[in-house]
C-alpha cells in the first residue's frame, strides 16, 4: 500500500486515543525513625544507604481501589475496541462514539468518587488508624496530606487526536517511516486475534478433569464464544487496513452462524470452533486464511476449504476410541489424498480429532 492510500484510507480511519489517568499510591516512605520511636529493639537495622524499609499505607487500599478499578475498565475498553498505534490506542473511526461515550461515562465515576474521598478523606484516615491491625502501628500513620492535596492527585482525562503522515511528500522517507508503522496494525489485528483464540482454546476447548490432566473438552457452552464474536467484530472494525481482513471476519462470522443457536456446542460443530480456533491462534496461518478468503466466491467456501486444509494436516483420519492396537493400525497408513472428516455420529470423532488441533 503506498503512501497516498495510506494517507487516504488508514489516516482518516484512525482515531488516536491517549488516556491521562492520575492515581494517589495512598503510601509514604517508612523511616527508620519513626519505627525505634517505639520499636527500640529495631536499632540495629541497617542504614538506609544499604537498604530501606519500603513503604507504610497511609490511607485504607479499599478507598484507593476504585480509582485504579476504573482506569482499568477504560485500558481494557480501548484495548477491546482497538489497537497500539505510535504510542496511543488507534480506534476505528466508526466506534469513536461509543468509545468516548464510554470514557466519558468512566470520567464521571472516577469524578464522583474523588469528590467522595475528599469529603470523607480524614475520616477514613482516622478509621484507617483505629483499625485493629493497625492500632499498635498507628503511630506509623502521621504526616497525612491534606484532601486537596489528595484530589489534587487523582485525575481521569483523555486526548483524541486524528493520524495523517507527517510530510505533505509521498515519496519522502519520514512518510515511508509512518506508513511501515500504519500498516503494521495489521499485524497487530492478527496477533491480537491469535491471542483471543488462544484463551478460547486454553479456558474454554480444553479443562482439568478432576484428576489435575487438561483434557479436551467434548462440549462447551455458547458464553464460551465470547473471544471468537470479538475477533469477528474487530476484523470487522479493522477491513480498511488490508483488503484480506474483511473476508476473513466474513469467515469467522460464517463460521459462529452454523451454530445452533442455543444448548451446548458439540459435534462436528465442536469441531468448526477448533479448527477456526486452531487457526486463528497461528498468525501466520491466520493471514494465508485470509488471503484464501478473499479468493474465494463466498465465505462458505473459504471457511470449507478451511476444514479441508486443516483435516489434510491430521496425520490420519480421526476415528472412535479404540484399542492402542486397532488405534496404530487406523493411523499409520493413511494416503494422504484419502485424509478427511469421518463419516457417522460427530461425537464419535470429535476428542479424537480436537486432540490433533491443541
């Protein structure tokens, strides 16, 4: 993709998002000073210039915790909706809405509860030292800041900002530099895929049985498609990158529709969400799906070609539990152009050919 399209298309595309999130540790340095005062036996430390003795919570954790609470929620929210770009989050232009609505609305509560605090901060300091715990170490709490300056401390804030190429030369090497890291996102969107179906296949696809051994799981339930409805949505949210993305969310979107669409998800419909998964986590073999897709006429016949590509990577044909010795015999001579899914009941094959996919 050159620079003009890069200009055209990523630059009016992307929104960058930069979160300006200030918390308050609720913490001081804990001098040695302050513990002989009535810890006498402690004289013998060793000086603070070979070692200190860290830090003393001054005000309780549990008022503190909502600050950081929030400015999680919204690292995740960005991370959900979009990407790492320059040192920001880039967020497709069509969910800029939702974003900042969601920001916004963070904002609010992060504002509501630093009001909260400073109206009560000395309060909660004074039942921080009354603490049963704490009782024999309040000596420990003083040189408490003021609410001011605590509030003063906390702050929720956001920048949005729009990408274009530095230079107003195409060809110039500062644009080359910028359109490397633009079109880096895709890489970006494919890792970030490879991640979510990875956790579908470590939390979801397989389990402890009781006896410590992760096994395969023979059904899994429709919450559990959760990672794969978020990798259709950001592909979605992402096609303007490459011409190959939007197929591919096609394929995913097929994919998640041949599901029934209630009770447990077993079978040969197990064995759609392995094989979308298995691929999904291999970036590379993520991105050859998609340049596959967007070859093809439909994304039925992407996703089936799909479920061949990956049954001609089983070393033989799956086949029911059996003996270890009927077992050897079934997967050893195989032709490859014979390999494929089995006929008869799914439930029958399915542990056997998911083992081959984890």
């Amino acid at each position: 993709m050159d620079n003009t399209l890069i200009k055209q298309a990523e630059a009016k595309g992307l929104i960058c998002v930069t979160l300006d999130i200030h918390l308050w540790s609720g913490r001081k340095r804990l001098r040695k000073e302050a513990l002989l005062a009535k810890n006498p036996e402690f004289k013998n430390l060793p000086p603070e210039s070979l070692a200190t003795l860290g830090s003393i919570k001054i005000a309780d954790p549990d008022d503190l915790a909502p600050f950081m609470r929030l400015k999680r929620e919204a690292e995740k929210m960005l991370l959900i909706n979009g990407l790492p770009l320059l040192g920001t989050i880039g967020i497709p232009e069509a969910k800029l809405e939702r974003v900042y609505n969601k920001l916004a609305e963070l904002k609010a509560k992060f504002d509501t509860a630093r009001t909260q605090l400073h109206r009560d901060f000395e309060i909660r300091v004074q039942e921080w030292r009354q603490k049963e715990d704490n009782e024999d170490w309040a000596h420990l709490i003083n040189d408490i800041p003021t609410p001011e300056y605590v509030a003063g401390r906390l702050a929720f804030g956001f920048h949005l900002c729009r990408v274009s190429a530095p230079s107003d030369l195409d060809a110039s090497p500062i644009n080359e530099h910028y359109g490397r890291q633009v079109t880096g996102l895709k890489g970006e969107l494919f890792a970030d895929a490879a991640r979510e179906a990875r956790m579908l296949m470590e939390r979801y696809l397989t389990g402890n049985d009781g006896t410590g051994i992760v096994r395969k799981r023979e059904k899994i339930s429709q919450k559990t498609l959760g990672p794969l409805r978020r990798v259709a949505e950001k592909l979605r949210s992402f096609s303007f990158l490459d011409p190959t993305v939007e197929p591919m969310a096609e394929v995913v979107e097929h994919c998640l529709s041949l599901l029934p669409p209630e009770g447990p998800i077993e079978g040969v419909y197990l064995v759609h969400i392995w094989t979308l998964a298995r691929t999904l986590a291999n970036e590379k073999a993520a991105e050859e799906a998609a340049v596959i897709a967007m070859q093809m006429s439909s994304p039925s016949q992407a996703f089936e070609e799909l479920l061949t590509k990956s049954a001609d990577s089983v070393s033989a044909a799956a086949i029911p539990a059996a003996s270890p010795a009927q077992h050897s015999a079934a997967t050893s001579v195989v032709p490859e152009s014979q390999q494929q899914l089995p006929a008869g009941p799914a439930e029958e094959f399915v542990p056997d050919l998911a083992a081959t996919f984890f």
